[in-house]
C-alpha cells in the first residue's frame, strides 16, 4: 500500500479507495479513444469527505479529476496520473417535492432514475439522451448536457436550480436554494454548471421537475431537403401551441446505418427519403394531439411542404422510432478508426453546412466517409467522419475543417459534448481570445495551483501548434 | 471646462459629454433615495468608445459607473464622484430575424421598443414590468430583470443567447452567438448578467424573442387564503397545457391603497377578498382559451378553492386589470418615508411568511404599516414598509426583519431588483460566506483596480456594522 492510499484510506476507508487492477474501468473511456493511469480512485460518501481529498491533493500538489457516470465523449474524465474521484457513492435523491415540483439529489444520482423518482409523483425530469441510464446528475450538470428535449425543457443548466460545490482548496460553496429568482450577486451556479470540474467539484443540487405530459404524439416526417425544415419547425410550434419537444434529423445513411447494424429494425417510409425527422410532440392537458398533429401534417402534405409522415400508432411503435434514433453513437462507434463531432449553428444554416461539408472533407480524404444526425430544433448535429486511413494527423485536419466551417457560419465547435480534451485545439483556435483570457483568470482565482481536472476544457495558449 | 471634460470630449464629441446642470437627470434616482454628484455624464456611441472612456478612466484610477434607464430601485446607478457611463445612445435594433426569432440589439435599446419591433414579426420580447418603457436592454441584463411574464418566459437571462462586453480595461469580450447550444468553456454570459456593471459593460445582445401568443384570456380571481394558490397554479398549468404566463397576487391592502390614488379605477368583485389573484393564460395556437379558463374556473369556485373570478371580457377591461397590477411602485412611494423590498421564497412558504413578518414588524415598529404584492408563480414578493417615523435606524432594522424572515424560511433577500446599495447588509449578513469570497475573487481577478460600479453588489466585509 503506498502512502496516499494509506491516507486516502483514512479519509474513506479502505474499501472505498481503488487502486491497481480495481481501476481498470477508470483506465479508458468506452469509446476507447481516451486512456489514462489514475494514481488512485477515490469514492467518498459526502461533501466533506470530498473536501478532504481536494485539501490532501492541495497540499501534495496532486491532479484531481472528478468523474462521474463515464459516459461523455471527449475525454473530460480521463485521469493520468491524478486522483480520480467519483462521485457514484453519493447517490441518495433527498427529497422530492411534488408541489414544488423540485428533487434535491447528490451528484452520483443516475439520470434516469430520478426521472423514474419523479414519475411516482405524476412529474419527470426532463433530460433524455442515449446513456441516460448510466449518467450521473453530477456529470451532466459538469457539461451542461443537452439531448433530445432541450427544445421544450432546455439543457442541464435550465433544470437546476441550486448547487453545492467544494472548490479546489475544500472550501464548500453553498448555493443550495430552490428559489425561481435569486439575484442576490454573481451567477456563479451557472459558472460551476458547464465547467467541466476545473472550477469545483459538485456535489449536490436541486433539480426541477416537470409535470409528465399527460399525453404524447410521436412522428416520422419525410422531407425531399431540409430547407423548408426551420419553417416547418415553427408552423409546428405555432399550430401545436408550443408542444413539440422532440425535433430530431436523420439523413438516409442514418437510417441504412442503423438497419446495417439491426436488420430486424424497419424501414421509416415505403420508399426512401433524404431527410427524416423524428417529431415529438406533448401536452400535460389531455385532449386530441394525435388528432391536432395529424390535421397540422395533412395540410403540410398537401402543400407539398413534407413528402410523407407516419404517426405511431402504440408505445411499442414509438419507441422503435426513438431507438433508433438513440442508436447514433452505436453506429458511429461500430466502424473504426473514426472522429465523432458536435456542433451547433443558427437553426436555419445547417442544411447548408450539411451541403458545404461534405466536398470540404473530400478534398482533405477522398475516401473518407460521412454520417450525421442532429437536434434539428437546437440547430445542433453530431458530425461523425470515418476517414480512409487511421492517422493521427489526417483525423486531426477533418477536425479541423469541420470547426472550422461551423465556426465560419457563426456556429461553435462544442455544442453539447462540451470540451474535455478533444477540442482544446479548436477552444484555442476559434474562441475569442478575450474568452480564453477571462475563463483563465477565473481558472486561477479559484484554482490557483491548478489541481482541478488540469489539462482539458482551457488550452494552454492561443494557437498552440501541439494542440 | 475641466482637463478630464475636455478628454472625454476627444473621446465622444463635446455634446456627448454632459457637466454641472445638465447632468442633474443623473444625480438622484427616480425614487429619491439615492443621490450622487458625479464628475460628469458620457454618452459613448459605440463600444469602441466605451473601451475607450475605461481606458482613461483606469489611467487615472476614476470610478466608472454603467448607466441605463435609471429606472432600478436599489441605488445601482448612482455616482457619487465617479463618471457616469450613460448606454443610450446605442440605440440600434440591428437585426430581427424572424425565422430564427433572435434579434440583435445594443444596449441603449428600450425594452418596449424592443416588444413594438417584434411584434412587427408576429412575435414579442416577452420581458414585462412595469418601467419597460424606460427601461433599457443594458439594464434589465445588467440587473437579471425579472417581472409578470418570468414564469413562462424566464427573466432576462432565459430571453439571451449572446452578448458584447467592455471589460474594465477596455478589452472586448465577444460573446454575439445566436446558439441554442454551445458548450464551450465557462458559462460567461451568465457571469455577466445579472453583475450589476461589477465585471464589465454590457454594449449588445442577442435576444430571444417568442411568438406573440394568438390568445390570451386574463382574470380576477379570489381566494379567502393563499394557503390553496400552490395547488390552485399546479392545476391551472396542468389543466391550460401550461399556458399560465402570469400568477399574481394583491392583499386587499393593495386593492384599497389603488383605489384611493385612482378613484375612477373599479372594486375587482362584488365584494372585498382578502386574496385577489391576477391571472393570465396564453397561447399561440388560436382555440378557445377563454373557454377553457372559465371551466377550470367554474370546477374550483364549485370545489370551493376560489371564492370568485371575473375573467376580463375585453382588451379594455384586461388593461384595466394590468394597470392595478402595475401601478404597485407608485402605491409604494406615494406615502413616504418607505422602505421597499423585494425578497423570494419557496412558492409554497409565501403564505406563511406573510403570516409571520407582520407581527414581527410591529414588535419593531407599532406604527408601522406594510403593503405585499407578489409575483406569486416565482414566489417572488414586493413588500413594502412605511415606518411611523423616518429614522434610517428603524428603517434598518425593519428591513432586516424582513430580510431574516424570509432567509430563516428558505428564500432570499434580493428576488429581481438586484443588490446595489440597498442590499448590501444582507449580502453581508445572509450570503453564503464563501460565495462573498468567490465573488470578490472574480471581481478582483477582472477588475484589479476596483473602477466599475465601486461600493455597491459586494459588501466590503462580512457582518459590517457600518452597512
């Protein structure tokens, strides 16, 4: 046993410190791409036992990463040569308050279990996306997750309400309040949320809830390009009154992706489209929305706006459209070497981004090929790019050139994912540099030896060739 | 004319520099609580001359003080020895996208007006208080302003997306994206709303602007106690689809004190209630809303939870509900000397504190009287005081009381009005002592030399007796 974990043990107890072959699922992220020998995995059961770790790592001058669900894709968790500390054990939801409609839960709450918390009382937590399941309250408040329902609910950040942080010299922030409107100083809630731990760890917060839709109507919609599609999104919200919360893109290889890889799914249409869209509307007051969404879709149709739509017709048929839809990052990840990316563009660029990019990467790689599926109603897509060849340097220019074309048509090249490791060249190259300069004098206010997740989310300098 | 007169107007042009008399608008706040001589009024035409203005000021260790429509009451504004940096002349709608519904504003652009331009679209900028015909973008991000429409539509930090920032030593920081997501680093935009002038000048924004809703159908409803209007707001939502914009309550107390400054205004019903509830549902989907309301309406009046309701059955008699509602910081200061605050709550412990407090404050003060109104939705309640006598002394001490009460319950001191002057004890008393020193850690780290908006927002210490 070597001297840390002698005294992290102190700290946790020994079962609840990991080290040698007990790290290995902190050792590499599941896509595979990111790898890393931590020092040791901490697990501790409360805030001051957080506290205790960040003030032994302050005083030996050692790296701490705060991991939470290890779902995320760019890297944010991966801990060579530091301190992992996870936050699972901290896993009580300590109240739910229906007439609020607010949850007070820690950091190691699964995501959809305090959905599943909240429907016991007739309310849900809104966030959906594929590794629900296994995300972790602390982690999407880390990197402001978005998902599918971002359109209606918003992201992390539009959920929460209060924060309880231990910054990086264990001093705790307590910003623990379930108030709708607070301005009593700076919002420095919403500057811990999305800090991807280099500000503090999180360790609690208060969550608001919504009423579970009372009822749902879910459709494929066929369009010949996505032009018209921002149109049709509003005529949606306008003729709906604001009900749709789902707005989600698939070109045709999307859907021949998703069959390639499970043959037994069907087929949207009875013919191929270019464009398919999942739409989700939802209401709390029950009424006729299927009805509503099938008149506003007829008269689309005969306007020649879409060219087919289907309706489900049952929760099975629903929930087929949605997985596939959640089977994208399955499908980018089945082939390899390849380069997944997430960015977001004004609403109305991105069928013309859709149309630039692809030529752009074929001048760079030939051979390479293409898939995208985007959050349509945030104007946000997952570009992913199986280049011909597995090289360090001809994935790092595809990169490069998908950034740089989105930044082009003031869009950003971190949309959702956030920054981690896999974006500190684009944060230095595109970012406005009096961005970089604010967020490291904040870095250095409150973390000033540089302990917190050191290495990710803020490049060392603008324009660092090595990045 | 002085050497930094005569400096100011190389920067901005001799008429945009205002001295001596003409600067008398800038020397007292509207409510005439706070006065301040400053050394003189500029009025940048741009963001160029904004820098500019701070690059003097931080060369000659001036006090630099961002001004906007001075319509705040909290003293945020005054500047006393300091140079006013008055916003309102950048004063251009620069862009409506209505596909996109985003507009791109400077800072000296009137709320209102922002409104009227939408509204040429079909849409609307749904921020609503009632100064928004004087109030300024600037301020009402500077400030977070909240106001009726925040339970569907958020306050002013939900309605942006981007934003431009002078910083204290005249460097831009460039945040104008129109992005429904972008992960990239540390949420600085939030920071920045919201800061009171602490951490840089606000020069342009992108907004969100909503559809202008195809319906709305507002109403007068009684209650014999707030205990109900929890459950009563929760059923509302559920049972409109959420179409609740605004949830807000007046005491008989306020129905009386709008009667007696406006005798040809009308008694709300039949006969006095204890609980008068301003109501509104809208819509973008035309259907029958006013129908609706009345039957949800007519179950709780058969149920007993409402005493009665009068849904307004014109635009006239909507309007003429609204200007009771509105016509709250006139009531306050019509009767002087006054103490005005502005606290928040849980939704469901408002009842209870309005309870509490009165006792309380005449335990102080016997003499004393008190008005409530309350953003009820939000929790968010406007209680005002008038003392027996005007004696700073008692005045303190009954804001305290009220202070202490509601963060004993859970709430805060400072809901939407921000901190400015008039917070600054709580802030010392209440606020998390180490987000104080987070705060003070950020300010230092963006302005070292302490020239934007010194003496207001952050309390010099901890618990001093001198604030």
């Amino acid at each position: 046993m070597t001297d840390l974990t002698a005294v992290l043990s102190d700290i946790l107890g020994a079962p609840h410190v990991l080290t040698g072959a007990d790290m290995a699922p902190w050792t590499c992220d599941w896509t595979g791409q990111y790898r890393g020998e931590p020092l040791a995995v901490a697990r501790p059961a409360d805030r001051d036992q957080v506290a205790a770790v960040l003030r032994l790592a302050g005083a030996r001058g050692l790296a701490v990463v705060p991991v939470s669900g290890r779902t995320g894709l760019n890297g944010g968790a991966m801990a060579q040569g530091a301190i992992v500390l996870s936050v699972d054990r901290m896993n009580r939801i300590r109240q739910i308050n229906p007439r609020s409609r607010i949850a007070v839960v820690e950091a190691g709450v699964i995501v959809a279990a305090l959905d599943a918390a909240a429907e016991d009382h007739g309310l849900m937590f809104p966030l959906a996306f594929g590794a629900s399941g296994s995300a972790l309250i602390g982690g999407v408040l880390s990197t402001n997750a978005g998902g599918a329902n971002v359109l209606r609910y918003g992201n992390t950040r539009d959920l929460c309400l209060g924060l309880e942080v231990v910054l990086a010299d264990g001093r705790v922030l307590d910003l623990m309040q379930a108030l709708h409107k607070n301005n009593s100083g700076f919002d420095l809630r919403d500057l811990m949320i999305g800090a991807e731990g280099q500000l503090g760890i999180i360790t609690a917060a208060v969550m608001k809830l919504h009423p579970r839709p009372a009822e749902r109507a879910t459709a494929m919609v066929a369009m010949a390009s996505l032009d018209a599609a921002t149109d049709l999104l509003n005529t949606l919200q306008d003729a709906s009154g604001d009900a749709v919360v789902a707005f989600e893109f698939m070109p045709r290889a999307f859907i021949e992706g998703h069959l390639a890889l499970h043959p037994e799914a069907r087929e949207p249409f009875d013919a191929p489209h270019p464009v398919n869209l999942l739409v989700e509307l939802a209401a709390t007051r029950a009424g006729d929305l299927a009805g509503t969404f099938e008149q506003i879709l007829t008269t689309q149709l005969e306007a020649g706006i879409i060219a087919d739509a289907v309706i489900a017709a049952s929760e099975a048929q629903r929930r087929a459209m949605w997985a596939r839809r959640e089977a994208a990052a399955e499908i980018s990840f089945a082939r390899r070497p390849v380069l997944d990316t997430d960015i977001a563009l004004p609403r109305d660029a991105v069928a013309d981004f859709l149309r630039r990019i692809e030529p752009l990467l074929r001048a760079i790689d030939p051979g390479c090929e293409v898939l995208s599926v985007a959050h349509l109603g945030d104007g946000n897509i997952h570009y992913t790019c199986w280049p011909s060849r597995d090289d360090a340097g001809l994935k790092a220019a595809l990169r490069a050139q998908i950034d740089a074309l989105a930044v082009g048509m003031e869009g950003t090249f971190s949309a959702e994912h956030g920054v981690g490791i896999s974006k500190l060249a684009p944060m230095a190259r595109h970012k406005d540099p009096v961005a970089l300069e604010v967020m490291r004098a904040i870095k250095a206010a409150l973390d000033p030896q540089g302990i917190l997740n050191p290495g990710k989310t803020l490049p060392r300098t603008h324009h660092d060739p090595d990045l």
